[in-house]
C-alpha cells in the first residue's frame, strides 16, 4: 500500500463500474441522469466531463470501493508545502513567557492577552528511528547524529528559521522511541492479559502499522477482533504532546501543531482518523466554551524522509551543512512538566546507565526488527517469567516470514517440546493475504468430513490461532522499507556516499543487488543508534537545565530513582510504568482513553447493486452481472 502512495507510482486508476462513495454538493448538476462520478470504460466518456470530486483523506479511509492513487490528496493536505505555510502563517508561542505568566498567577484574560495572541502556536515534531536511519545512510552517519541533524534543521537557528514570516521553527523534537517503549510495555501487558483471560482472540495482531489497518478493515472484518487496541508510538507521540502541553500551559489542542516525520506515506492515512483526535480524551467539560468545535487531529501532518529533503531544499537548507551535535541549552524551549520532560528528552548517559544489565547485542537487534520490535519485546518479557527458557527461531516459506517459540528450559528443544509461547513476523501484503487466510473463520458446509475440518480450523492447530502475538508490517522488509524513505535514486548523483560497484544504478533506477545493498545499509544505520561514541554530549543534553530553569509541575523527579529498574530487552520498564502513572494524573484523564484507540469495519454501497435490487436477484444472476462488469462473457 505504501508504494501505491509513493508520487513517482501515480496512479489514478479506478476500476470500470465503481462509483464514489462522497459526491459533492456544490458541483454542478449533469445534464443526464447518470451518475457523474461512475467510472465507465473509454468508448462510453462523453465529450464534456463534470468536475472531479474533491475527496479528503478521512473519505479515503472510509470507502471500501475505490481502487485509486490518493497522492495528489496526500501532498495537498500533508506535504513539505503546508509546513511552511503554517510556519508562514502563524506566529511561535513564546513558551517561557507563558510558564513565567503561569508561575506570576495571571488570570486567563490576562494570560491571552499578555503571553498568547489567539493565533500563536506551538510547533512540535515528532521523528521515527527509520526516518533517521534513512538519512544517516545517505550522508553516512549514524542514526544518532542523523538525529542531531534534523532537530537542527528543525529548531536551530541555522534551520527552518533562517526564512519565513516568521523565522518560525520547532519549539520541540520528540523522539518517537521513547512513545515507542511505551506501547512495547504496554503490548506486553496486553498480551499477558489476553493469554491469562481469554479476553482477546489469538493471535493478537500488530496494530501499528496504517496500511495493514486499512486493509483489514476494508476488506477482512473478522481480523477486527484481533487487532492490538493500542496507538502506534506516532499517534502516542501526539496524544501525550497535545495532552499535556495544553494542560500544563492551559492552551487550547488547537494552539499546538504536531508534525510527524514517518517512514512511509500510510502514516498520512493514520493521522486523519477520527479516532485519533482530542474529541475521545478531551472530555467537553474541559473545554465547555467550544464543545461543538471541529475535533483536533492529535497529529496536524506526516512527512516523510523524502519530503524531509524536498523541505530542507525548498527552505534553502544543506543539511549537510549543519551541526551533527545537539541543540545548546540556551536554545532549547523548556518542557512544563519537568518528569516528563525526562522521559522525552533523556540525558543519553544518564538513560544508558540504566541499561548496562543488557549490553547491545547484534543478535538481539536483528531479531527484533527494524519495526519497532513489538513481538521480540513480548518475548522477551514471557520469557524474563521462565528463567532458563530459550527463543528458536525458524524462517518461513521466505525472508519475510519468521516464526518464534519460547522453549522452557526443563525441556532439551526438539521438534517434540512444546512451547510457552509462538508468535510469528509477517511482513509483506502477499506473506498477509497468506495469514488472513489461515484466521478466516471456517464456513459451514454439508459436504462429507465438514464437521473434522470445522473442528480443525477452530483448534489450537488451525491456521495462525496458535501463535499468541503476530507482527503485522505492510512493507516487505519492514518499515526502513517503508514508500516514504529515501530512494539510492534519489542521491546517487548528489551523495558521493552512496556511489560505489555496491549500489548500482543503471538509467536512473537502481539495480536489485543495489536496492537490497542501499536497504543493508539503512539496516545497518538503523542499529547503529546505541554506539558508544555518538552518547557523549557533555553539557548539550537536554536536561542538564540549572535547578528552576524547568517548572517541576508536581516536584517529581528522576522516575528511574525511584526504584531499582526493571530492565527488559534494554528497556527500563519501572521507568515506562512511571510515566503511564504520571502522564493521566497530569491531564486528569484515565490511561485506558489515552493510550488505546477503536477499529471499524468500513463498508460502503460502492459498486454493489442497491439492497433493493439484490434481494431480486438469485445467485446465478449475480454471479452473470459480475462477470459482466469485470468483462466477463456469459
């Protein structure tokens, strides 16, 4: 899906017959009583054709019949343009201000009057470890300093604020890692929950990634129920920013703009759900002056890594050019409340000290993925439960498919032990098609040995229910694979980095020995993030603030000492449980309406006969009417 939404694949195709589901008002009547907006084959276009409908991204998730390339919506709405204009368009919020104004005890009238004109936002970006990596292959760094570089592009005086109205930039940068940890503890717990209770139907499914979303609701409602109810560290990312901030500096989600830099363009897709927006945490007695206003994305916009460089380039930026160190801190913008601040921004030697339990482990890396690590984590927590026990690991039918067990360690392995626990890794919409499958529910039929096969397809056996947790990924390779990331073709000719007999490109497009060499290479800057030379910032880190200079909002401190940290997988969940304590006790709103959200099924009438119809027909008939759409002879 994500390459189908990649602008050098356009593709405006909707099949013969299919008609879309948002018609729009304002468009002039046609002069027949067709329908304007059916597609029809070629010898049936008329001379004049009526207007095209204008279909918003959130119209694009919920029709079920159209078969088209979404990128014009896609750029038009969420593209390198509208971060401009909005940086063009609005003046910063001047943050230290407000918490100064917030500190003195000026009533709200004052407070709008003297710190925060009405059309003053803050800017806040939030940047995925793909997104990095794909840059720190192109100029040949690690996913760190890669790291350096954006949020110097995006807050540093030698960035985005060097032109604009404004000279506007980011007041903050968030890793989504540290969300990420969050939703790898909290998917663990999920998981155990579900195997102790029986709550969920096996297996729970990876819910993170938005082209595998869309898909299955469109087109396989029985994987509903399976699905994992967590965010994705992006949306996460963009609940806790806008939860807080407006809490804490008593701004409305509106005054907050969130730009998201993701590896693939379904994040667009993700961003403009309406279930990930401040109307489902935001409850309207915290706001009963604008209760009927339009709900606020809790994401505003999703670029991706190219469009990261279209961005830079558009602004007159060589990203190359600028600092691979950390922002100082008489340039960084205070974070309110000071226990989260922590946890967003962490001092990287105080954050890895906690870690020296888990050493960096290449293995370990490569068998999490460069997804995120959801099923990896999940193992390793059952498997903290059963010291001694063991994961094997078996690859599928190919590289895309993997399956996991967690063997107990009384057992010698062999192929007769059974195990704790499976889970499985399918990447790819073919290995999905495959795993959707071996979940439909079977069908009920007279035919001899039905009732054996019905029995089979609900047993601990059948299909893919005896796995616990799977990794769902749309992309083949997963997500450093993602549509949005950065193409060898897109710099082989600027980049000396990227030249060499390695990654070939032949007339412009590169090879297939030379896309899998540049995705090696994304792989390999993605698990450079913990190398030891790229953790000393000295006195750059983002916390080393003089005691007062960041308001203590509840005088908490360092949630890491507090207890002795559980450290899991090299993540420090007593430190990740702090924060989901601490985070609802701030905004006042339950952890269960922050942290999780809802799927649908999305059906629409698109290219069906109307219900009307259909009862009139029998089988045979309708059968003959397909076909005779599709082309079909009969």
């Amino acid at each position: 899906m994500s390459a189908i939404l990649s602008a050098d694949d356009l593709n405006d195709f909707i099949s013969p017959g299919v008609a879309c589901i948002k018609p729009v008002e304002t468009l002039a009547p046609s002069a027949d009583n067709s329908n304007p907006y059916e597609v029809t084959t070629e010898d049936k276009v008329q001379a004049s054709n009526p207007a095209p409908a204008s279909i918003s991204l959130t119209d694009c998730l919920a029709c079920s019949g159209c078969v088209t390339s979404a990128e014009a919506v896609l750029v038009s709405l969420q593209s390198h343009t509208e971060v401009l204009n909005t940086l063009d368009s609005y003046p910063p919020l001047d943050v230290r201000r407000r918490l100064g104004d917030l500190q003195n005890g000026l009533t709200n009238g004052a407070l709008s009057q003297s710190s925060t004109p009405q059309d003053a936002k803050i800017f806040v970006a939030s940047v995925s470890p793909q997104v990095r990596a794909s840059l720190a292959a192109t100029y040949g760094i690690s996913e760190r300093k890669a790291g350096f570089m954006i949020e110097q592009f995006l807050s540093g005086s030698q960035g985005l604020r060097i032109g604009g109205q404004h000279n506007g930039g980011f007041s903050y940068v968030v890793d989504t890692n540290q969300m990420r940890e969050a939703c790898l503890v909290l998917g663990a717990e999920e998981v155990a929950e579900s195997l102790a209770s029986k709550s969920k139907p096996q297996p729970i499914l990876t819910s993170a990634c938005p082209g595998w979303i869309c898909y299955a609701e469109k087109t396989h409602p029985h994987i509903l129920p399976h699905l994992s109810a967590l965010k994705s560290p992006q949306a996460m990312s963009g609940t806790l920013l806008k939860s807080v901030l407006s809490k804490t500096l008593n701004i409305h989600p509106s005054q907050i703009w969130h730009l998201a830099i993701m590896p693939c363009f379904d994040k667009k897709l993700e961003a403009s759900r309406e279930e990930l927006t401040d109307r489902w945490w935001r409850s309207a007695d915290q706001d009963p002056a604008n209760s009927n206003t339009s709900p606020v994305r809790d994401v505003d916009c999703v670029i991706t890594s190219r469009e990261l460089l279209t961005l830079a380039s558009v602004r007159g930026v060589q990203l190359s050019s600028l600092p691979l160190k950390p922002l100082s801190r008489s340039d960084r913008t205070p974070f309110p409340d000071s226990s989260i601040s922590e946890f967003l921004f962490p001092i990287s030697s105080q954050h890895k000290a906690t870690q020296l339990s888990l050493p960096s482990n290449p293995a370990v890396e490569t068998a999490a993925g460069t997804s995120g690590g959801y099923l990896y984590h999940i193992l390793a927590t059952e498997q903290a439960k059963h010291p001694g026990s063991t994961i094997s690991v078996q690859r599928g039918r190919n590289a895309d498919v993997i399956e996991y067990s967690l063997l107990p360690a009384s057992t010698p392995p062999s192929l007769s032990t059974k195990p704790i626990m499976k889970c499985a890794r399918y990447y790819g919409f073919r290995n999905i098609q495959n795993l959707v499958r071996k979940l439909k529910p079977a069908r009920q039929s007279k035919l001899p040995g039905a009732a054996r096969r019905t029995a089979t397809a609900n047993g601990i056996g059948a299909g893919g229910s005896e796995y616990a947790y799977v990794e769902v990924m749309a992309c083949p390779g997963g997500c450093t694979n993602g549509g949005g990331q950065i193409k060898v073709e897109d710099v082989v000719d600027t980049l000396p980095v990227t030249r060499g007999e390695a990654v070939t490109v032949v007339n412009g497009t590169a090879t297939p020995q030379g896309q899998k060499e540049w995705l090696r290479r994304v792989d390999e800057a993605y698990f450079s993030a913990d190398s030891d030379e790229d953790h000393d910032e000295g006195e750059n880190g983002y916390n080393n603030h003089e005691n007062g200079d960041v308001p203590m909002t509840n005088g908490h401190a360092d949630p890491s000492s507090k207890h002795s940290p559980t450290v899991i997988n090299n993540i420090n969940v007593t430190r990740v449980q702090d924060l989901l304590a601490h985070w609802p006790a701030i905004v006042q709103v339950p952890l269960q309406t922050l942290a999780y959200t809802s799927y649908r099924y999305v059906d629409s009438d698109v290219g069906k006969a109307s219900k009307a119809k259909v009862k009139t027909l029998n089988d045979t008939e309708r059968i003959a009417q397909i076909a005779g759409l599709s082309g079909g002879g009969w």
